[in-house]
C-alpha cells in the first residue's frame, strides 16, 4: 500500500439558496408534492425561454470572491446535450468554456498541523436535473421534476488532496464557507450539498497521473471518506494483480460499502456542449462585483485568525469555534455580553457543556436552549465568583432543562458561593474539632491529607465555598 | 361595398370603425370561406370557428361603446408554430399532433390583447424546416395561384390562407426565410423583423439564434399595423430588445427622394432566373422614378450563407428538439421494451424526414472532433456575413434584390433533393445570419406565378423597409392581384 | 465528405432516432450530400475571426429579480403526458 499515492480531485454541486429556480420562477423549496414546483420553463416545454436568474450570479460572485478567485465580467451559458429523463430538455445549461469563477484556493489544516492549499479550478452555474424515483410502477420508474433548474454552483478542484483525509478536510472547508457566506444551506441528507470524487493511485514518484474513476452519489462526509478509502484499495489492488484502471464512473453504495460501475453512464458521452443560444453573455461589471464584495462577512479562516491573535486561543480552539458562522456568532455574543478578557473561558464553555448539549438533543446552536446571553450570564457568575465553575456545570444543566437564567437558578437553588471568612472559619474550625486524628497527622508531616479537609469543607458547605478562601484559610487554620 | 376579403387590414379597420359591417360578420365571411377553400389548400390544420365567433362579439361590444384599438375585430390565422392556450398546436409534425399547448405565446397574447381574432393555426413544413410547406405531416399546402405548385414554405399555410383570401393577414415565422420566400411565391408582403424585435416565448423553437416572428399580409400597411401590435420587448424572452418600437404607420408614406438603394453584386451574380431578375430590375427603375439612387455593393462572404445556415440551424435544431422524447408532451411510441427503445422509437416515429436529416447533421457537427471544424468555422463565417451587410449599411440605406431563385415550384419537383431545395433560400438566408429585418412584397408575376422582390435593411430598420414597401405599393398594383379562383 | 452507414447509425443513436435498415441508405447519402454543401466552409479564411453565437452585437444577458410567481399547475401541464401517475411522469425503469 504505501508504495502508491493517492490523488484526489473533487467536484461540488452546491444548490444555491435562492428562492427560485436559475432560469425560472418556479420555487425550489425542498418536499413539495411531485411537480408541482415544475413550471413550463423547468419542463422544457415547447416554445418556453430561459431568464436567468440575478441572485444566483451573485451567490456565484460571492463564493469566488470568497476564495480568492477571478470572477468573470463575461461568463457563457452552453448547453450539455444528452437524454435522461430527469433532464427534461435532452440538454443542460452549464457553464463550459467560460464560467463565471476561475483559479481559487482554500486552505486546509492538516493533521500535523500544517496548513495546504488546494486549488480551486472553476466554479460555475448550472441547473440541477429532476429525480427519477425507482420505487416500482409496473416496471416504470416515476420522474419529479421539482428540482430540475435548481440552481447549482459546481466547484472543481484541482486534483491536489492526497488522501481522503485531506479530500474531507477540503469539503469541510467549503461546506463551511458556503454556508456562512449564505449561499448554500449545506444539507447534505436533502441534496443540497453533493460530491463527485476522482481517485486515481499511481506509484509514489511518478509525476504522471493514474487513470482515475469519478465516484458520484456522496451525500455524507462519513460516505466519502469511506468511499474514497474502498476505491484506492480498490485501484491498488487491480494494478498490484497486474490489471490496469478502466476510466468510468462509479456509484458509492453505501449499504454494502463499496463503489461499482456505473451501467447508465458505459458509453463513452459525446455532449456536444455549444452556446445556449437563448441566453446571451452573461456581463458583470466591477460595480456589481465590489458590491457584492461589501456584502461578504468575515470568513472563518480570517475570524479563525483573529481569535488565535486576539483571544490568544489555540489554531484548534479558533478552528473549531469557526466551523460554523452561526457557532461562532453565538461565541461572540457571549463574548460581547460578558466583557474582554474572559474568551478562553467562554470558548471552553462554548466547546465544552454547549456543544455537548447540543450534541446531546441533536439540535443546532440557533435552536440552543441556552441562549449566549444567558450563558454569559453564567459565565459572569464564576467571573466575579458567585459560584465555582463546578457548581456552575450544575446550574448549566438546570438553565437548559428549565429554561431559567443562571441567577434565578442559583438563587432558588441556593447555590451562591460561599465567599463570607467568618462562615468559613466557623466550618473549618467544628471539621477540626470532628477530626482530632487527621489534624494531627497533618500535622506531624501528611501533607497528603490537606485535601481531605479541603473535601470535608465542600462537603459541609455543599460544594458552595469559594475554594480559593477555603484553601487559605484550611492552611492557616491547619498550620495552628 | 367591396367584397369583405378584397380589403386590406387597413381598409377593413375602417370598415370596423365606421360599423359598416360587424366584426361577427366578418369573422363569419372569412371562416364560410376557409368552409369553401381549405379542404383544397390544405392551409389551416385547426379551424378555431367557434372560439372566433366569441371573440369577434365581444370585440363588437367594444366597438360599439367607442373603445378598442386600431385591430379591435380583426380575424388573422396564426402559424401552428406559435403556442396557443387550450387549442392544438402541433408545429406541422406528428410528434405533436396530439399537443395541447397549456400557455399562449407571447405574439398570440398580444395580439388577442389587441382585439385581434384568431379564425385557425396554419398548416407549415414539419417544425418550420422546408422551404415547401411539403414536409408538414397534414400533407402539403397548395399554392392558391396554381395548385400543382408548392406555396412555398415553412411559413406556407399562413402565405395561403391570406393568398386566397381565406384570412386577411396571418402571422409567420422566419428562421432562413419562412416568410419571404412564401410571400414572394404567392405575392404577399411579408416582413420578417429584426432578431429580437419580436418575442419568440412561445414559438416552438427551430434554430434559436435565427427564429424570428412576423407577418404574411395583403400590404406594407397591413405589415406595419399588425407588426405594431407584435413587437416589443418581452421580460421572457433573454434575447428580446428592450427598445421602444416606434409607430411603424407614421413613416409609411415618407418620400423616398435621396433614398440609397444596394444592389448586391452576388445576388445578380448566379442562379438567378433571367426573366425572375427582369422583374426585379423593373421595380428598380420604379425607385428611381421616386428619387432613389442605386449603388451597386458587394458581400463577398454571403455565397457562403447557405453553408453557413445549414451548419447553424441544424446544430440548435438538433438540442432544440431533444426535449420531444414521449416523456411529457408529445408522441409516445407504443410499448416501450426500454428507456432507449422510448426515445429512438418515439422520436423515429414522431419526427418527419426532413426534421431527422436536420436533427442528424446537427448532431454531427457538434460531435466531438467536428466541432471545430463545422460548428465554429459556421459561426466565425456568420461574423464575417454580417461584418460584411454592416459595411453595406454605411454606405447604403437598404439593399433590395430578389426574394426567390425562381417562382413557385412543383409539388414534388424537389423533395428528393435536400440541396436543392436549400439553395431556394440563397437569397434569404443572409438576414438571419446577420439578424437584420427584411421583407419580402410582390413585383410582378412570370407565367401567372408572382415573383417577390426583397429589401433588407439595417438592425431596428422596420419602419424603413415599411416605408420603401409602401411607397412602392404606391405606384405599382401588383399586391392587389388575386388569384382568379380566389377573388 | 461520404459518410459510412456506420456513421450514421453513430449520429441516429447519439440522437436518439430509430433508423430502419430500408431507410438507412437514404439517410446516408442525404446527410453525405448535405455536407458535402457545407465543406464549402473550409475555402474561408477565418483566421483571427470571434466566432458569432448571436445575431446582435453588445446584447448582454438580462436578469431576472429572485422572486416566486409560479403556482402549482401540474395537473394542466400533465395532460399532454402519455403515462403519469401520482403526479409523476412514468418511463420505463431507469437503470443506474
């Protein structure tokens, strides 16, 4: 195995979340009755014209601006001529020889830690084809049309990643980007967010490429990973049996957890791509291209950096509070609540019993039950110390269950940290008076026994004595 | 009064306007004589006589209270190519002739918008690709002037019914010269405008960048009314031109004094009928009379407009016409073994010869590995087409020549020979190459079979080419002529 | 240019159309006909030439603004189809 290198290209279909189609005003929201969001246009009904739509071009300008790349002022509409019956017109208008976005990057993190970058060949606009449903109608396969014209952006990258690793990395990136730049909801169970991978394997080495294999039909990340790990194996093993690749297209079945050949797809495609003649050039000046430049956010590689210079977190703490926008939206309004100086704390709650709630009900941070107010509110409360950050993990839990900001729950519960010296002492002094033994042991040299007087007072005090007093007073009072 | 099918549009709004006679009775006048004469000419696939009636009474309300525009109860037939809601639209093939458009296209709308009347859908060659009217799958239309003699084509129903009188003015479309040529071979006026002036949302597509809506009618006034009514901007249409189209019935009758008049040197040249360029020249000397000056110029790419076309047209053609595979509309062969076996069948079945030949070659010239070499060496040619009409149009106002090589054919003469039967539209071709407008109006007749004479002007130049025809019309009667049998 | 049989069973597949073998040489020898009439393209010089896709110069593709105006209309829009049920159109079973 080791003696082969993979190589790995990947090609994204983002559906775009505009509220209709590209080339029609037909809606493209998700689960509607069978078409019955298929107008005569995404029919491709005789005599009927496409009209593009403005939004999706200026999604696509944003992505491209996104990663650094040329934004064309004058892209092309062709059209992919082939029959399927999930493509209404026998023909799919795509971008082929001038698309709209050309020569981007992103940077991906390593395991090791360091950081590559992958090109980014193109991204382009085209429509999405329809279904075709294989549940049985007396030997018919049934087509909705619901999604055909949806509108895709079709990021390819350069054949840069090595492993399925990095391909995964890559695609977490970008998943990650589209969906903070809003151009893209990133649901891969409905289909919005798709992947074709090309692997091939070839001798470390050797400069030339291997044939590759496109798999299609990725909708998980957990799916590609393994699709991509079974396909090099798969490759590896013909060429060490002394056989040589086919180049084809595969199809990832994830029940049994391999790739095979694509019947449909055997025929070599000859798709006579020309100019749609129904649609003119498609010409962007630097006016609409500088604002859409105005509109992007802050992207997560550039916040991912402000939160290691600012904040002083760690590449993995920044990057994993980045991942997602609406993540570290909530992380800075807890920061922005709870005043500067105070983010690490924060972004170890935020990563710590948040996420793990959230993991827990299985919802996203936008539908947490815990709002960034109020966790800044409980964060405040071990700031000026209130309660310890143990107690604190306890009253997490009953803001989430009960829906109550963290004083009320510390007031009703009578959680509030013991901080009063008096109060203390008296309790150190009765545990002194109950443990005459362990004194004097501790006091002819067990040092070890410190924290059983530590744990004692806790105890006593239910866990609510500031523990930074306990421990100075325990010393003290110990000492004699 | 004057027979109700001797008036022109013109004169018949008048008679509408002045309540000589009702829009009911003139609907019911040109529908008794479609009852006569169509089965003979084949010119209308769906007679509409009903939904026509209707409509003739409520544009006669509106007359009667003073309201209505300059078409209101005006009955016209439409080209079966343009969708027409609830009514059989089948493109003059098999494929559809089962096709219900759900939509009216946008001409259709407007039109009826306009109070105009819709008495049929006529009878073209099968998706508008002929020169004949011979490919339809109802069978050729006859040419009301000889009936052994083709129309003309594809716009060859639409040129009959309005030869014969069976409708006053009809709609067409011209994609090499679907409208000139039948117009010249039956001696009507047609105009195909300029690529994009009109929509084509709803005209069942046969080459994109070529396909252009117009009007086959008694006169240039009659053009400029009816084209008034059609053209325009259309927000469903990518490739219609937002301009604002001017009043084509104010400039008619400017006068032609200093008017610069080209001769193109290759439509002289070859392959045009001795006596058929006499006529032409006659009308010449009749513009000369008027004041106009005749320059001679030459476009020395334009013998490669037949070439150039039949690479163009068929390539769009061939993914223009993918979408009929018996899916969703259309024809469905009969049980299907396979998805393969549904789309080769449905398709072998349901498209014509003529469609297939076209679908064929356009599929070939895309093909990898001839791309290059048809394709795009067609499309940097129709550059060089059109650099060379836009070189003309400095120097000269509008360039006039023939319409056809010849007047109307017999039936059956040419259908075995595909080259000769698109080299009848040499002379045509070129406009849509170059998406100028471009007309066709009668000038004379050779053997009592009309003769067509052509202007083409510069982009936008309706309301010119309106003016040189009318003006023409003017001084010379032969548009009044009509066939014996017919009048 | 001659095209082989074999090519036009190639072009007639890769376009979808059932040719039968009685049509078959009229096929052929048309469509070598027809382009034969179009090789007279190659005598052109068009070097240095922009290829022409539109017949109108500096027309730029217009867009439309993002808005639904569209209703459910499949109902209508099925009754030109051959074979549909529960609002799906049927083919014969696609095989991936």
């Amino acid at each position: 195995m080791s003696s082969f290198e993979t190589v790995i290209g990947l090609e994204i279909h983002a559906q775009l979340a505009t509220k209709t189609k590209i080339f029609s005003s037909a809606s493209t929201a998700f689960g509607a009755a069978p078409n019955s969001q298929a107008n005569l246009v995404d029919l491709g009904y005789p005599g009927v014209l496409p009209v593009l739509n403005l939004e999706a071009v200026r999604m696509a300008t944003k992505f491209g601006l996104a990663i650094g790349a040329t934004v064309s002022q004058r892209s092309v509409f062709a059209r992919k001529n082939y029959f399927y019956p999930d493509l209404p017109k026998g023909y799919q208008i795509s971008q082929y020889e001038k698309p709209i976005v050309e020569k981007g990057r992103m940077d991906i993190l390593l395991e090791d830690g360091s950081v590559k970058t992958v090109g980014i060949t193109r991204a382009h606009l085209e429509e999405d084809a329809g279904k075709s449903l294989h549940e049985d109608f007396q030997g018919f396969s049934g087509i909705d049309l619901n999604r055909a014209g949806t509108p895709l952006l079709e990021i390819v990258s350069e054949p840069d990643m090595r492993s399925a690793k990095e391909a995964i990395a890559y695609l977490k990136k970008i998943h990650t980007l589209v969906r903070y730049l809003e151009i893209c909801d990133g649901n891969m169970q409905e289909g919005s967010f798709r992947c074709d991978a090309n692997v091939s394997v070839r001798p470390v080495g050797q400069e030339k490429f291997g044939t590759r294999c496109e798999i299609k039909n990725l909708n998980s990340f957990r799916f590609i990973e393994k699709a991509i790990n079974y396909e090099v194996a798969r490759q590896i093993d013909i060429i060490e049996g002394g056989g040589t690749i086919r180049q084809e297209t595969r199809l990832y079945d994830p029940d049994r957890g391999e790739t095979r050949a694509l019947r449909s797809k055997e025929e070599a495609n000859d798709y006579r791509y020309f100019p749609d003649p129904d649609l003119l050039p498609v010409a962007i000046d630097t006016a609409f291209i500088d604002a859409v430049r105005r509109t992007l956010p802050e992207l997560p590689d550039e916040k991912a950096a402000r939160y290691i210079e600012k904040f002083s977190l760690s590449a993995y703490d920044a990057g994993v509070l980045t991942a997602s926008r609406e993540m570290a939206d909530y992380y800075e309004a807890v920061l922005a609540a709870l005043g500067a100086g105070q983010e690490k704390l924060a972004a170890n709650w935020v990563m710590g019993e948040l996420s793990g709630a959230l993991n827990k009900d299985g919802i996203e941070v936008t539908a947490s039950r815990v709002d960034a107010g109020r966790l800044a509110g409980l964060l405040k409360r071990i700031v000026d110390e209130t309660i310890s950050g143990k107690i604190a993990k306890e009253v997490f839990e009953s803001m989430w269950a009960e829906d109550k900001d963290a004083d009320a729950i510390i007031e009703s519960k009578g959680l509030k940290q013991i901080t009063d010296t008096g109060a203390i002492e008296k309790v150190i002094d009765e545990i002194m008076a109950a443990n005459p033994k362990q004194l004097a042991d501790y006091r002819s040299g067990k040092d070890k026994l410190f924290g059983f007087f530590v744990g004692q007072v806790m105890k006593v005090t239910g866990g609510k004595a500031n523990p930074a007093q306990v421990n100075d007073l325990l010393k003290r009072k110990l000492a004699g | 009064m004057t027979e109700l099918h001797h008036q022109t549009l013109a004169e018949l709004a008048a008679g509408l306007k002045a309540r000589r006679f009702s829009s009911v009775e003139l609907t019911r006048h040109f529908l008794s004589r479609i009852e006569r004469f169509n089965p003979e000419l084949n010119a209308l696939v769906t007679i509409t006589g009903e939904q026509a009636l209707a409509a003739a009474a409520k544009a006669d309300q509106q007359l009667a209270a003073g309201a209505g525009g300059p078409l209101t109860g005006l009955p016209i037939a439409h080209k079966d190519i343009f969708c027409t809601d609830g009514v059989l639209t089948t493109c003059g093939s098999k494929m559809l002739s089962n096709f219900v458009a759900p939509y009216d296209a946008t001409i259709v709308e407007k039109l009826s918008q306009a109070g105009v009347i819709s008495l049929g859908k006529a009878n073209m060659d099968e998706f508008a690709m002929g020169s004949s009217n011979e490919t339809s799958f109802f069978g050729p239309v006859k040419n009301p002037w000889d009936l052994k003699k083709v129309p003309g084509g594809s716009s060859g129903g639409s040129a009959a019914v309005v030869a014969a009188r069976m409708a006053p003015a009809s709609t067409g479309t011209d994609t090499g010269g679907s409208i000139r040529q039948p117009a010249a071979l039956t001696s009507l006026t047609g105009i195909k405008p300029t690529y994009g002036r009109v929509s084509r949302y709803g005209m069942i597509a046969f080459a994109s960048s070529l396909d252009q809506a117009g009007t086959l009618t008694q006169s240039a006034e009659d053009a400029a009314l009816l084209l008034g009514a059609m053209a325009g901007f259309d927000p469903r249409d990518s490739t219609s031109v937002d301009t604002p189209v001017p009043d084509y019935t104010a400039t008619l009758d400017q006068p032609l004094a200093g008017l610069k008049i080209g001769l193109l040197k290759e439509f002289f040249e070859k392959g045009l009928d001795e006596a058929n360029g006499k006529l032409v020249r006659d009308a010449l000397k009749v513009y000369e009379a008027m004041g106009a000056k005749l320059v001679e110029v030459s476009l020395p790419n334009l013998p490669l407009s037949v070439p150039t076309y039949y690479v163009v047209a068929p390539a769009e053609c061939s993914s223009n016409l993918s979408r009929f595979d018996g899916v969703r509309f259309g024809y469905r062969c009969e049980k299907p073994v396979d998805l393969l076996d549904l789309y080769k069948r449905s398709r072998g079945e349901g498209f014509g010869a003529e469609v297939k030949r076209r679908i064929m070659t356009g599929t070939y010239v895309l093909s990898a590995g001839y791309y290059d070499a048809y394709y795009l060496k067609a499309q940097k040619i129709r550059r060089l087409i059109a650099n060379d009409f836009e070189r003309a149009f400095g120097e000269v106002d509008v360039l006039i020549g023939p319409t056809s090589p010849t007047p109307a054919f017999d039936i059956g003469a040419k259908v075995d020979d595909p080259i000769t039967m698109y080299l009848n539209d040499i002379y045509t071709i070129g406009a849509n190459l170059a998406g100028l407008p471009a007309m066709s109006i009668p000038c004379g007749f050779l053997g009592g079979l009309p003769v067509g004479l052509q202007i083409i002007g510069p982009h936008f130049g309706e309301a010119k080419l309106l003016n040189v025809a009318h003006r023409y019309q003017r001084e010379t009667q032969w548009h009044r002529e009509i066939p014996q049998a017919y009048r | 240019m001659s095209l082989t049989r074999k090519d036009v069973e190639n072009i007639a597949h890769l376009a979808r159309l059932a040719i039968t073998d009685a049509e078959m040489p009229e096929y052929v020898d048309r469509l070598s006909k027809i382009l034969n009439l179009v090789e007279q393209l190659d005598a052109a010089d068009t070097a240095s030439v922009e290829p022409m896709a539109h017949p109108l110069k500096d027309q730029v593709q217009r867009m439309r603004v993002d808005e639904v105006v569209d209703s459910d209309r499949h109902e209508k829009y099925q009754r030109n189809a051959a074979k549909v049920e529960a609002g799906l159109y049927l083919v014969p079973k696609v095989i991936e």
